[in-house]
C-alpha cells in the first residue's frame, strides 16, 4: 500500500466514524462520545501518517 493510499483511508474512516457521531448523538449520547473519540484519532493517525 502506499503511503498516500493509507492516509486517504484514514481520512475515509475518519468521515464515517463523524457521520456516526452525528446519526447518533440525539439518542445515544455516549457512544457518539466514543464515536468521536475514534474520528479524531482517525483524523490525528492520518496528519501523523502524511506528515511522517
């Protein structure tokens, strides 16, 4: 895999996990806590993963 490929996947989970944290914070409230938590290490894993 290359090196951009990785990052751009990263970024994509990171856009799914904050969808979740927005379908999900009005009844779940915590696990949109958890959801939130995951998207901004996605989002932190994948500037490490290019600036790296």
């Amino acid at each position: 895999m290359s090196k951009e490929l990785v990052g751009i996947l990263l970024l994509a989970l990171a856009g799914f996990l904050a969808g979740g944290v927005y379908s999900t914070y009005k009844t779940a409230k915590i696990i949109a806590g958890f959801l939130l938590i995951a998207a901004l290490l996605a989002v932190g894993g994948a500037v490490l993963w290019f600036v790296g």
